[in-house]
C-alpha cells in the first residue's frame, strides 16, 4: 500500500503546457504552476506579493489530452494531487524540483468565468465534446454517442421537472418540484 501526501494549490500556469504521446501510446501532459501567498501589510495598508513556490504539474491519459486542450500560459488553475520531488543534474550541481501528480485540476473561478464541455475519449484516439446545449453526437466512425450527457434521459412519470411530457428547458418555466415553506414571523 502507498501512502501519497496529497495538495492542494492554486495559481497561475507559468509555463505553456507541454503534451507528449509515448512510445507505448500513453499520453501525458507538463506544465510549470506558480504560486504566490498574498498578505496584506496593514503598516502600509497595501497587498504584498510574498516568495513564489513553482510546481511542475503532470497529468496522464485523458486527463493530460483535457489539460492540454484546455489550459494556456496564464491561466488561473486550482491542482489537487500526490506531492514529490525529483531531484536533476544541473552545471550548478543538483536540484530539487516540487511535482504534482494531478487528480483533478481546473480554472480557478474565483479569478473568471470558464465554460465545461463534456469529453469522451475513444479507443483510437478520438474524442467527442458537448457544449451547452449543442451536442456532437456521433463517433468519428460514424456510430452512435457513448456520451450519457448527450443523449436524452428517459424520465420517470412521476419527475417533478416534466412539462408537457418532456423535460422543461434550463431557462423556460419549469414546475417547482417542493412546496414553499410559510413565511416565518419576527
């Protein structure tokens, strides 16, 4: 059994992530994060920038195919994964470089808006994506979608999101499934 210390960071992508495809097929994904601890010095009632903590962060699979379609130079992003160093060679002698191993990462949307889109990766390669409420649904080979968010739900008779027999849009009327509590005297 293996015991990972786990982290969380946010910051900022420092470097353009890098996507690789081994020999073996296996994809991965690099990129440098930075992160700055931000205080505010109430002597100078100002925000000061403390040290920076640079991170290389490595993610695999489809998750690096996400990454590297989905981030930039300058992204805000939030990293949660397992923590280690990998110490390298250097004309300066040895050095030590902190690595994430990425289990979920994201734009921080504390700092801005972002919109998902759904993927499905295939054997072979391809991948399908849905935005909104426009859905690719087809395979590059043509056959059916293996994507559940693309296809519509069978909803059971008694969901209380039906309208007219089917399910009502995301910004048209829809019945409130609950009954509103009263109103609470002061």
């Amino acid at each position: 059994m293996s015991i990972d210390s786990k982290i969380t960071v946010s910051g900022w992508v420092g470097t353009q992530p890098r996507h690789v495809v081994t020999q073996n097929g296996t994809s991965f994904t690099v990129f440098r994060l930075g992160s700055t601890k931000r205080y505010f010095d109430r002597s100078q009632e100002t925000w000061v920038d403390g040290a920076t903590t640079w991170f290389t962060v490595k993610t695999w699979r489809s998750a690096a195919v996400n990454v590297a379609e989905s981030l930039r130079r300058s992204d805000p992003v939030v990293v949660h994964g397992a923590l280690s160093t990998e110490v390298w060679e250097s004309p300066d002698g040895p050095r030590t470089t902190l690595v994430i191993e990425a289990d979920a990462l994201g734009p921080d949307l504390t700092r801005g808006q972002a919109t998902f889109r759904h993927t499905v990766h295939q054997a072979g390669g391809g991948a399908l994506t849905q935005t909104g409420t426009g859905a690719t649904t087809s395979t590059p080979s043509g056959g059916p979608s293996l994507d559940p968010v693309a296809e519509p739900l069978d909803a059971p008779a008694e969901d209380p999101w039906l309208v007219g027999g089917s399910r009502a849009p995301v910004d048209g009327p829809a019945q409130e499934p609950f009954e509103t509590a009263p109103a609470m005297s002061a």
